[in-house]
C-alpha cells in the first residue's frame, strides 16, 4: 500500500481537532490534512509514561539506570509488542522493536529515548520514543506494509544521568564507548554492569551492540525543540539542518591572592576581575557576527574564595557551539586574543585547555527534504533550524544518514517540570514521522 | 629613671647594624639614635618561637585552640617570666604578663597575639608579641621605673582559625563575644570551653574576662604592616591612624538558567553575566575617587554550574574598607545604583543584603604622637597611613585609647610563609614601642 489514500481513524479529541481539515493527504495549504497517527491515543501513552518516576512538583525523574526507568522501559516494550513489533534489548540496553519490510534491504530506523535528567518534563525524549510506536501503530491499522523493515529504537540512558556522560546507548551503537565503562560504579558500589543486566544487556558484549555502517539505511527522530524558536514563530514542524558542534575549553586565570584589605586597588592581581572582563569578552565576541552561534560561560569557580581575600585563581569553562566547525573555531580564535589582551591589561597569566570538540553532525539532504514534503502533505508549516542540543541522532550519524523532526517547546524551556508541548503539536510531529518514514521508505534504494 | 639617656646593650649583630648611630637618643635626624631593645636577642626568640607549629615549606600553622598554640604559649609565658612578669591567663585565654608601677594608676597595655593562620608566616603577631617582652626585658635592664603598671597581653586566636570569625580574645575583653561561644564544637565535638580549660582559661567565665572603661590608661601594638606601603617607600616606622572599617554584604542575581545549546544570546537572562558588570563596576566606583579606600569580590558562586546551562544564579560578596565610614556608605550607594541598571539591562533581579558594618576604629591622637616623636627619637623616619587589617587594637579601642605602630613586610606579603620582616626593622618597631611606651607613661595623667 502506497503512503498516500490513508483513512483516518482518529476519534474523540483529535476528531475535534480534525474538523477543519480538508481529508485530503496531498494538501500542502495552510489547512490540517488527515492525519493517520491518533491524537488522543499518542497523548494517552505520554501521560502514562510520565507516572514512571512522577515528581509530586510535577515532571519525571527517570532517570537512566535506575528503578524509575526500569519501570518506564517495562511499560514502553509493553506498547511495542502490543503494537506487533519484535522486541530484542542489545548488549548496551537499547530496546529495539522490528517490523519485517517486504525486500531485503536494511533496516530503517527511527526513534529516541525515555530516560529524563533528574527533575525533568515529560517530553524530552518520551515524545518521539511514543510517536514512534505510534506511527507503528497507525500502520498496522492502515494496513501499510513498507519495503524496508522498520525499526523503533529507545536509546538508553541518553541523558547520561549516571555512569556516563550522555548519549550512552548511541554511543554504544556508534562503538565509541570506552571499553571500561560497564566496570564503573555508582555512590553505593553498584556497578553500570549489573544494571544492564538487569534491563536485559550485557556489560561484557557492550561492543557487540556497535551498528556496522551498511545495517541501516536510515534514522529519523523526532524531538521537542528544546528552544524557543518554533514556538515564537508559530510553526509547527522544524526541519532540523544538523546538531550543532561543541567546542569546550577550562581556561585558568592566575593572579596574586592578598589582603583585601592592605593591598591598594592599583596593585592588585585580582583573578576574578581579570575573569570577569573575561565572560563579557565572550559574549561579546561571540555576538560579533551575525548567526545562531552560542558561547556560554556556566561553569566558575575561584579560590581561595574569601570574602576579605583578592582571587589568586579563577577557572571558568568557555562553550561554544555552532552547526558550522570554521565559525566555532574562528570565534574561539577571536576569544583567545582577547584573554591575551586581558592578561596583560589585569597583569594575570590566562591559559586555556585545548577544546573538547565535538564536531558538527549534520542531517541529510534527502531526509531534511523527505521531512519538509511530509510536513507540506500534511499541511503544516516548516522551519530549517538547527538543534543547538545534543541528540543519538549524532552518534547515529556516524553509521547511517539521519533525518531530525523538531515540535515546539512552549517557552523553549526544557529539562525541568515546565516542559510542555500540547497534545496538538505532539499529534502534528507524529503525522510529520509518519510520512516521512514512508516516503523514505518510498526513496531510499538500499 | 627617665625614658631619656639610655645605654645600648646591643651586642653581636645588632652591634654591627648600629656602628652607624650617633649614639644620642635625642637625635631626630636619618641616623639610628642608640638602641635601647637588642635587636639580635628579639631576633633569636622569633626565630624560637617559629619552632611551635613549624612547616616544612617554612612559616608556620600555629592556629589558635590547637597543640602548636598552646606549645607557643607556653613558651611565650616562660619569656614573660625570665623578664620578670607575673603571669596570668584570663577566662577567654588571653595571657596578660604585669609589671608594677611607682603610682596608683590604671595598667599601660602593650603586646598582640601568636596564634597565626594556616600556613601562615613567623611575624604578623609574632613580632608585636616578642617586641612586648623585649620591652620589659629593656626597661629591667636599664633598670627603668614606670608611674603606670605595664602589662604585656598575647591576646588568643587573633586569626579566628577555629571557633570564632577572629580577634576573638580582644573581643571577650570587649565584652561582645556571644554567650554560647564556648560551647562550640570543632569538627571533632571537642568543645572551645574544654581548649578554655587546657590553656588555663574558664569557659563558664568568659564573661569576665570583660575589661571595664577606666582599668586600661591605652593600649600599644606593634604589627607588621601586612600590605607593601612602607616597604615600597622605605619607610622603617608607620603611625598607624585608626583600623578600617569594613562593609560587607552578599549580593544575589537571580537570571534563568536555561540550556546553554538552545537559547539564543538575545534571549538570555545570564546571572553570570550580570555579575561579572557588577564586579568590573565595584572596582570602578572604588576608584572612580581618590584615597586609601579598598573593595573586593572575594566570593562567587553560581548555580547550576554546568558548562552546558546558561547561570541562572549568582551569589558574590562585597567588601568595602576605609577609614571614613561615610566614604565606605557614598560608594556603597553608587555600586548599589550601578546593580539596578546592570539589573535592568540584563533583564536579572539584583538583591543585597543589608551590609554587615565594622565601623572604623581610630586610633588616638595623642598616641600617634607619641610614637612620632619616639621615632623621631630614635632617628626613625615615619608615614601615617590606615591598617586595611583588622586588629585586636580595635576591640581595645571601645574600652581605652590605642595607638598602633607599623613596621613594613618585605613586598606587602602576609599569611604566607613567605612573609619576612628584616631583624633591623623588627628591632626598629620594638624600639619605637620602648620609647612609646614611656613617652606615654609620662604623658597619660591616668
């Protein structure tokens, strides 16, 4: 069955919603077009989800490698098999939920993650993971059958709560995780080992989870925004062009801690002042040129850090993060003439480290396309943008072309219990998935 | 025996530094008038006494309420009593060594404390301390009578290394020591009063080491300057002119922290930011008139900090010091109006406390004279200039007049093993204390 002519079987809410519509899937107008995947449904399953780890202020805790997400990952298998998918968890915890495709060709894959930061909202993540079993779902009913068999992913641990920094089920997929990292134990001595056991992986065999590139011919994910972007502009789909690169350097300042009180101003070596010119050099530099480039300082720490004592030292971390790797070395470039200058001016020594990069991942022409005409199908409006966030669409980068949905995030705040997205622009980012999974479906030759 | 007309015991290398001296105490030229303390003995029991609490990289940790403390005391008492003084300790600790007068009149005090910080240096303390003993071992000498009964006083933990903020005996002579001081506990359980007990104090009593108006006629101390003033100027002898006051208060910016990858820089409200103007705007407003007068942000800290979210808060202190307390209040108010509009421009809220005031403890000008001209007696150039420091003469200044002398600190350093304060210029201070002493023995009609 072709991805187009579905029915709809929305009901209750989402008929509301669907009113205005056309029932026309090839509109490309202002006007919602049918949907296939089910509002209310898709809502259902995220406010469920959010009961795993419930927070009484509001939000989750769910943690990665704890007992909140061992519960949201019970509950989550739970929809993939009711949704008829064949549900495995590989060596490094990642739950993969497969549906058989017609030829044999690689797998196209598509989804996110459930974990949360501690103190977190019920979006980040749990909505494209939902979508994507939604969209399975909504298959099913429409009796869709697709080339290429589909899978649905939930990335472990991807916000790196504990034992690792982040992405740690991607990163698993993309083999770069060190080789010691199932060892590693937490505050009480329980080791990451025991905990993927428990969830059905394997600490011994977490290289085993790595995905050879040539396995899979693709992977969509969807995703709140995390960033005001969408949400100021009114539009309800973003097409996003790549994750931006990070560069990340500690920079040192080392003056002369003295008496705050017996030393004079003009013979001060005050770190903290040097550190201060320092931040605001940053900011300024970094709003130098035109862009969505970012630069943040959110880490300093100064000593001996007394009231009645100048600062002898000050570190302070200096991120900067842009889809473009010239520009975040050209601004970093720009920086480091400016601490020179500093230093000399406030007579202090600034050294930096050199920076942690992580280098751009971008997206693919033909999904960023495949997204746009999905959304343009459906009747909702784009937007190109980049996602200034980290996602395991990164590391999936790294073996297979990628494709990024974005929804609004009502504010752009994210990780924190204020997140929200409305059930309508859930619904809209799903149908976006929906499509675009069967269009690549349609496109991709292998 | 009059304080004029004294012959030098100095020997060995106090002999060499005075071959120059004209030997006429009179004498108010450049020259070195005859010295009545002996440089080389004084030098000796510093040398003795950096033995208590003696670190390997040099200097020394001899806190107050520790084993290294009570060793030095009880080497300090055995001075005071080979030169002839009859010892006690009061109930907070301070040990006060007395030597009677010819006339019914109340006690001429002159001494400092022994107890240092963490790695501190052999002089702050020390030196005032030792010269105090080298005093009555002079005036015993020379066979020297006083009108008023002299008493050399080490006041306990002037450093406030452990229990209490600092000048913690000066302040139980004060009586403004809080009543549950000496129930405190160290990180150990072990009380203040039971460290009391074992430097034969009482903790029960505390109150009474209280000293009523009227039972001290003035009080005398000698310290190194702790900053680079006279050093720099070459200067032997500063008259100090009252101990600062000192403005202290903890300001608050409260922005929003927000994810440092999906907030543009135009929709920031970065607390860190806010801060950093406000520390670059102290420091102007500090300078923005002319004088002594000093301001420090000793303190920061922000929250959440993490390199990767943009600070949402930032707590840092401000430190005032001047000897006018209206100049510390002018600047005081022309920060506080540079924190609202940097508050506004910044889009943060900026709050600070009520500041927390020491207020200036002047010296009497009848003791500043009275070291000038002892100085000058001694052939000894001198520079009026305020303590940016706090000292236990300021406690003493609410119950008896204070004069304060200065000797320079080689390159301003202090609390430091690195501290250094050559023998000639110790012995320079001690003999400016000799002469003040008498000068004033004579002059004070109570």
């Amino acid at each position: 069955m072709s991805r187009n002519g579905i029915r709809n079987f929305a009901v209750g809410l989402s008929l509301a919603l669907l009113a205005g519509s056309s029932g026309s899937a090839q509109q490309s107008g202002g006007a919602a077009a049918e949907r296939n995947v089910r509002q209310e449904r898709l809502w259902l399953t995220l406010e469920k989800l959010g009961e795993f780890g419930k927070n009484p202020e509001g939000g989750v805790s769910r943690v990665g490698f704890t007992e909140e997400d061992l519960a949201g990952r019970a509950y989550v298998m739970g929809l993939m098999r009711e949704a008829g998918l064949e549900v495995r968890v590989d060596a490094a915890g990642n739950i993969f939920g497969r549906r058989a495709g017609r030829e044999n060709l690689p797998v196209l894959l598509f989804g996110s993650h459930i974990d949360s930061v501690p103190h977190g909202g019920n979006f980040d993540g749990d909505v494209g993971s939902l979508s994507a079993i939604e969209v399975i779902r909504a298959l099913g009913e429409h009796k869709v059958t697709t080339r290429h068999p589909l899978e649905v992913v939930i990335w472990s641990n991807e916000e790196g709560g504990r034992y690792y920094s982040g992405l740690f089920g991607s990163s698993a997929a993309a083999g770069i995780l060190p080789a010691e990292v199932a060892g590693r134990k937490d505050e009480k001595g329980e080791t990451l080992g025991n905990w993927l056991a428990r969830m059905g992986g394997v600490g011994a065999r977490i290289a085993e989870a790595k995905i050879a590139p040539g396995r899979v011919a693709g992977y969509v994910e969807l995703h709140i925004e995390q960033g005001a972007t969408l949400d100021e502009a009114k539009t309800p789909i973003g097409v996003v062009q790549g994750i931006v690169g990070i560069s990340l350097r500690y920079c040192t300042v080392v003056g002369f801690a003295n008496h705050a009180g017996t030393t004079p101003m003009n013979r001060r070596r005050d770190a903290l002042a040097a550190a201060a010119r320092a931040v605001l050099a940053l900011r300024e530099e970094v709003r130098a040129e035109p862009g969505r480039q970012v630069g943040t300082v959110g880490e300093l720490k100064l000593e001996p850090g007394a009231s009645n004592v100048i600062p002898g030292r000050v570190v302070f971390s200096v991120e900067l993060r842009d889809l473009d790797a010239d520009k975040i070395a050209r601004i970093g470039e720009r920086i480091q003439r400016r601490l020179e200058i500093i230093g000399k001016e406030e007579n202090v020594a600034i050294a930096c480290t050199e920076a942690d990069l992580h280098r751009p991942a971008l997206t693919a022409p033909a999904f960023q396309e495949a997204i746009r005409a999905s959304a343009r199908e459906a009747g909702l409006a784009t937007m190109d943008l980049p996602s200034g966030a980290g996602h395991d669409a990164q590391n999936v980068a790294r073996f297979a072309p990628v494709g990024m949905i974005f929804v609004p995030s009502r504010g752009g705040i994210s990780h924190s219990p204020l997140e929200f997205t409305p059930p309508e622009a859930v619904a809209n980012g799903a149908e976006v998935l929906y499509r675009a999974v069967l269009r690549l479906d349609g496109v991709l030759d292998k």
